[in-house]
C-alpha cells in the first residue's frame, strides 16, 4: 500500500545528466534548459541574446557540476568568474539551490543581467538532478557502480541491455519527429509565485528540494519509463521511441513548472521596491522542522520504493530469513539512509537471489523494529555498506544483540558495523576510506595501467573467487562505492568463531568472512561488495537493468554465507547446480 498520494508527485521531477562527469545528465541539461527558455516570460528573455540563451542552454545549466567548491572547473564564459568568485568566498556547494536563490535575486536586483543568467542555469540543474531519471537509487548505482555511466561493465566488459536515461531524453527531444510531445506538454506553461513573503520562499524551497529527492524513489512512473527503455534497447523500434518520448514528455512537465515558478518567484522579488531580506539560517531551522513533522507523519518506505518492484514480501512467515530494510532513501544527494548509500540497492539485488533460490524471505522496517523472535525469523540479513556516523543505532544493536542471544543467526552484510555490535567479533579494523585522487580499494591499482588483481577464497574448500579482471580508464570517486569490509586478525577455529572467507591479494592475505557463537545463536559477517554484480563474475550481459540481481558469484557466496549458519532450518528448494 502506497503511504503517500501520487497525484502530485509529477511535479518532483526533471531530467538532466551531466557530461561533465558520470553521475549527471550532459545532453538532458540542454534539453530541460531548452525547454524552460521557451516558457520564461519575455520580460526576463528580451534582456538576452541568442549567444546569451546559447550559453544558459549549453554552459550555465551545467555550472553546478563545474563549480563545485572541491574541483572548480576553469571556464571562459562571461559569468564564469563570478562564480568561481562567489563558490570560493562563500564555500558553499552550487547544487544547494536555497543558496544560489538569493544570488540570482541579488544580481537581477542590480541589473547583472549575465550573472542572474548564469545562476538561473545553476538553479535549473539543481532542481533538476533531484528528478533525474538516473538519480533513483535503482539506476543511480547501476550506473556509477558497474561501469561509466552504466555504458560499460567492469574491466570493459559489454552489458547489452544497459540503457541512458540521459541520452533517451536528449536525443528525443532534439529530434524534430518527436520533440512535439514536448511542446505539447509545455503549451501554455507559465511560472507562478511561489509567495510574495521572502522568507516563505525560501523555506518552501528548501523543504520542496528535500522530498524531492525522497520521492523520485518511489514514483511508478519511473518503473514504466525505465521498461520502456529496456524494450527499446531490445528491439530499437520507433514505436517505442515515441512511446518513451512521449512519457517523458509528460514526466517533465509539472518537474518543469517547479524551475519556472522559483525563476519567477526571484524575479518579483528582485522587481521589489524595497530590497527583500533573505535570512537563510531562520529559514533552514524553520524548514527543518517543516521537514521533520512532515517525514514523521507521511514518510515515504521503503516498501514504496521501485528498487522493490516485485520482490518486496513483508508478510509474517514462520521460518522466513528476516532482511533489514531502512526506509531512508538512500540516494547519494540526499543522505540520511543509516546503513549506507547503497543500501537499498544492494538489498533489492540480495532480495532478488532469495527470491531466486526460492528462499522465504520477510522485509523487516529499520525503523519500526519491533522485537524479534527467532522461531519467526530464525536468521536476519542486513546490508550495510556503510554505517552512517552520528546516528543513533542503539535500539538497533539492543535489539540485535537479544535476538542472537536468544538463538537468532544475523548475518551482516557490510561495510562497518555499530560500535557494540563490532565487540562480538574477532579483533577486526576497518581500512580507511579513500580521499580526493587516493583510492584505497581492498583490492590494490597494481600498474599505471589501473588493473587489479585480487581473489576471495572460501576457507573450507579452497574455492577461489578472483575479482574479474578490471581495467579502469578512468576510476571515479564512487566505481564499485568505498569497497571497504572489516579485516579481522587471524585466529584458530574453535568452537566459539570460524573464519570462512579471506581476501588475497599480492599485498594483503586477511580474513573478510567470519562466524561467531554470540548466546544461543550466531554472528555471521561477510563483505558486501562479494554481492556486487560483475565484480566477481565475467558474465558479459545482464538480463535486467531495472530488475538487477544477482550474478552467478554471488547466488554461491550467498549460499556459502546462508550455509555457514548451518543450524538453520532453511533448505533449498531448487537449489541451482553447483559451478
């Protein structure tokens, strides 16, 4: 059941990606900006030449990636400095479109005709992204995890049913057989004040930004268009070309109304006679609190959530593998998921390989724990690629804790694990996490040509499991995410703790995969990232870029990791052959 009215949620959402680098939209920002400049009012163009509309197309919309304040971009635009300028004075990121507001107000106040131009492209981007058809978690990570932005796998290796939201939303809207769904769509669109009181403005702003980025996780219509787009990789007809056009088309529509309706509500403001008064501390504080009753009376979860569709079961059956599920979005622009960035992502993709294995399975909610019982559950899964730092995770290691003692089996998928609940195991470290151009992957760049080489070995047989045979032209901040697990000291097996898993490489030889007795029951911990498709499998395709699972790799380690627990009254039903 939907916790939240749709009816609405259109207007969250606007594409655009960046070439500038993998993680935004480069041809769907001149789309969008394209599409807003035919629906500003003449007032605001008529102080423009065509060079200068060139420019918010082509150049400005995409400045909020240009100028972030921890790798400024050298550009030769007219505004270009000023926003060098103002990024390093202030120290604040562009993307933040309740910052850039006052700017463009400011600017257009004092007749800065070039710079208001510049940060109204600013602004177009930054509402944008937070609708962009690859920023959902379900392709965000498929993008940036499994290749340059999604077009290639691992090492090179080809995925044929991949698709670019970006390059579907530029191309068909630049092509002049379809780009009427687009002005149809727009026909008549104009922007309206958001209020006549500053301080309101800027707080709807902020809280409208916030959502945003929660609901496009959990619009429907997402799901329909992602189809879509794997149909048209499939059989590349004009018929679902016009088809995908047209539904972003009406996608973008209201998302468009959100960037016209800030661009005009800045310029009533800017035409004020007195000069408005933007306080921004009140208004994040104001906004804070708007946000917060908000999420506590009409949250998005995460059974909303696409990344879900079709695999979420949270119905009680006795002697299902319980699996921890936040319902925190846990996208990267907005943060806030406890358990790390890829949280949901790489659950749906574990939730996929249970479904597959035909092993009962029950989506548990992180935040409404309740206490569990081990005859319900008799093992609960968590994937954690990262534990947020700052958050409060004692009712969770409270409850963790009992349930084990009890005679409950966790088995931890990470990433970190709360301070507490790390006292249970072995002695372990956490290696640090990479900074600016330093990648500090478990798995070591061995030459200038950015290979790798590494292998997992399953300690009981042997069995080795090397990391594909990756070569990065380019290794980005977040390819393959913060590969990071707990390292533990090596120790004998006795009765109490058994090490199942290590990592090999030609500098390292640790153990990564443990069990230990805790009460009556058990602590299973293994890394995450041995889940991550393509990382340990050469597969050449996958079948689904929307409907991700897991590889062959990862359905054996998972079978390995279910298996170690071996009091568990699970079995496999159509267990697969073994490789």
């Amino acid at each position: 059941m939907m916790h939240r009215s749709f009816t609405t949620l259109a207007s969250a959402f606007l594409f655009v990606f960046t070439a500038y680098n993998a993680f935004a939209w480069g041809g769907g920002h001149d789309s969008q900006s394209d599409q807003i400049w035919k629906n500003l009012p003449e007032s605001f163009k008529s102080h423009f030449t065509e060079k200068q509309r060139q420019d918010f197309v082509k150049h400005y919309s995409h400045y909020t990636d240009y100028y972030a304040a921890r790798k400024p971009a050298v550009r030769k635009e007219p505004a270009a400095e000023c926003c060098a300028r103002t990024v390093k004075e202030m120290k604040f990121n562009p993307h933040k479109t309740h910052i850039v507001f006052p700017l463009f107000v400011k600017a257009w106040r004092e007749k800065k005709y070039e710079d208001a131009l510049m940060w109204a492209g600013c602004m177009t981007h930054s509402i944008g992204d937070m609708g962009a058809l690859n920023h959902p978690d379900i392709i965000w990570f498929s993008h940036v995890c499994l290749g340059w932005s999604g077009a290639m796998g691992p090492g090179g290796r080809h995925i044929a049913s991949v698709f670019a939201p970006d390059s579907k939303y530029n191309y068909t809207y630049f092509n002049k057989d379809l780009q009427a769904f687009y002005d149809k769509a727009m026909d008549g669109c104009e922007g309206k004040v958001i209020s006549s009181n500053p301080q309101e403005a800027l707080e709807h702003i902020i809280v409208r930004d916030h959502f945003r980025k929660e609901e496009m996780n959990a619009n429907p219509f997402v799901y329909e268009i992602f189809l879509q787009m794997e149909k048209y990789n499939k059989d590349n007809s004009p018929e679902t070309l016009a088809k995908i056009a047209n539904k972003l088309a009406q996608y973008t529509k209201s998302a468009n109304q959100e960037i016209l309706d800030t661009l005009v509500t800045g310029i009533a403001f800017a035409e004020m006679t007195e000069e408005p008064n933007f306080d921004r501390q009140t208004a994040e504080k104001e906004a804070s609190k708007k946000i917060a009753a908000k999420i506590s009376k009409d949250s998005i979860r995460a059974s909303d959530m696409i990344v879900f569709t079709g695999i979420w079961q949270d119905k009680p059956l006795k002697g299902a593998v319980g699996v921890l599920v936040s319902d925190r979005p846990s996208l990267v622009y907005s943060g806030g998921c406890p358990l790390g960035s890829k949280h949901q992502w790489l659950t749906s993709i574990v939730l996929h390989g249970l479904k597959s294995e035909k092993i009962p399975y029950q989506c548990i909610s992180f935040e409404r724990l309740q206490e569990l019982d081990p005859s319900q559950n008799p093992m609960l899964l968590v994937v954690a690629p990262k534990i947020i730092k700052g958050m409060d995770f004692k009712k969770l290691e409270d409850t963790l804790e009992a349930y084990m003692k009890s005679g409950g089996k966790l088995i931890w998928l990470g990433g970190s694990v709360p301070a507490k609940l790390a006292t249970l195991l072995p002695e372990n470290e956490l290696p640090p996490s990479s900074k600016g151009n330093t990648y500090l992957f478990p798995f070591p760049i061995i030459d200038k040509d950015k290979r790798i080489k590494a292998e997992f070995i399953r300690i009981s047989d042997g069995k080795k499991f090397p990391v594909a045979d990756l070569s990065f032209d380019k290794i980005t901040w977040n390819t393959f995410g913060e590969c990071r697990s707990l390292f533990f000291k090596d120790f004998n097996n006795d009765e109490t703790r058994t090490a199942f898993l290590k990592l090999k490489t030609p500098e390292i030889d640790r153990i990564t995969g443990v069990q230990v007795k805790v009460g009556k029951g058990e602590f299973v911990y293994a890394p995450w990232f041995v889940f991550c498709p393509y990382m340990l499998s050469d597969n050449r395709q996958m079948e689904s870029l929307v409907n991700l699972g897991l590889d062959s790799v990862g359905r054996e380690i998972l079978r390995t990791v279910l298996g170690v627990t071996a009091q568990a009254d699970l079995s496999f039903k159509e267990k697969p052959d073994p490789l």
